[in-house]
C-alpha cells in the first residue's frame, strides 16, 4: 500500500468513526438544513437534471432533495453499480418518491430498479463522501466509482455533502482524484 493510499485509509477510518458516532437525531436534522441549503442555491434552482444518491448509513440523507426535485418535475437520477468498475445513473420514473421501488443492490445500497432509462449528462450531481478538504477533495469508501464516473461523465456542477465533522484541511489526492466544485454542511458551504 502507498504512503497516500495508507494515509486515506487512517483519514477513512478516522471520520467514519466520527460520522457513525452522530445520533440519529443529529443525522436527521443537519441533513434538513444540508438539504434546504442545496435547494437554495442557484445550481439547483436552475438545473433540469440532477444525480442524487440513496443514502447509507450515517451519511447525509437526500430523501428532501430527491422529493423536491421529482415534484419540480426536474429529470433525477440514483445511482446502480454495473459491475466492479462502474456505476450509472437511472432517472426516476415515478411521480412521487413514494411510488419509487426500491432494491437493495450491490454493497447493500439501495437502488431505483424499475428504471431502464440511463442518464449520462447532468447539470448538477450531489456526491456522498467520507471526508472532504477545502480544496473540494474527497475520500469516498475506497472503490473509485464516482472518480470513475466522472471522468467519462460530464456533470456541470458537482456538490459534495457532509456533515461538519467531516471537513479536514487537506486530503493527499493523485491524478485521477476528482474534486467537487462546493461542498455544503450544516454550517456553510465551502466553494471551491
């Protein structure tokens, strides 16, 4: 393992712990004001098409920003693991989030299932992330599935959430590391 590689792995295990360690209390209502925080920006009020993520875990929940953009008729889309390597992004074809069938897909993670229409181009893309740095760099859960995507993809905007205790002052990254362009919590929103 790398000297970069290793450090990720001490900084992933690091903000995990502190992220799992939030009571479920703290989840639910710093990801309202993480949310509402996203539907204010301008990014948001003028895109047509947006990638979100099912939420896992401790992490900051969308379920407010996935219901907000399917009822302002905004094209949304969840991500699917393919294979190994690689995820797509599946619009939701419903028209409420409570409609949408649900399916536990790879790594447990849920996944919109009825869809079969991809979404390649987007406007703005809303990434999860274990830890995040003020230069918008992020340490995911290892796999490189958004780098991956990202780099065949073009997303105009990329917003990275988190909570506080997430954000540290620099992440080691290398070439393939793909930054966002803000990341919002629930006490500010660094731009990149």
């Amino acid at each position: 393992m790398t000297k970069e590689n290793l450090a990720k792995s001490d900084f992933r295990k690091d903000i995990l712990y502190k992220r799992n360690s939030l009571s479920e209390s703290e989840i639910i209502n710093n990801s309202k004001i993480i949310s509402n925080r996203v539907i204010a920006t301008k990014e948001y009020q003028t895109s047509k098409s947006i990638g979100a993520y099912y939420p896992t875990g401790s992490e900051v929940k969308t379920f407010d920003i996935i219901k907000h953009s399917i009822n302002d008729k905004k094209e949304i889309g969840l991500p699917r693991v393919i294979d190994s390597t690689k995820i797509e992004f599946f619009k939701i074809i419903e028209d409420s989030f409570e409609k949408i069938k649900f399916t536990k897909g790879k790594y447990g993670i849920f996944e919109n299932s009825m869809s079969t229409i991809s979404i390649d181009k987007m406007d703005l893309l809303i990434i999860p992330g274990i830890a995040f740095d003020l230069q918008g760099n992020r340490i995911g859960y290892g796999k490189g599935y958004y780098d991956r995507f990202l780099s065949s993809t073009k997303a105009k905007y990329i917003i990275g959430l988190a909570y506080e205790t997430q954000i540290i002052n620099e992440i080691p990254n290398n070439d393939h590391d793909i930054s966002v362009d803000v990341i919002i919590t629930e006490k500010r929103s660094i731009t990149v």
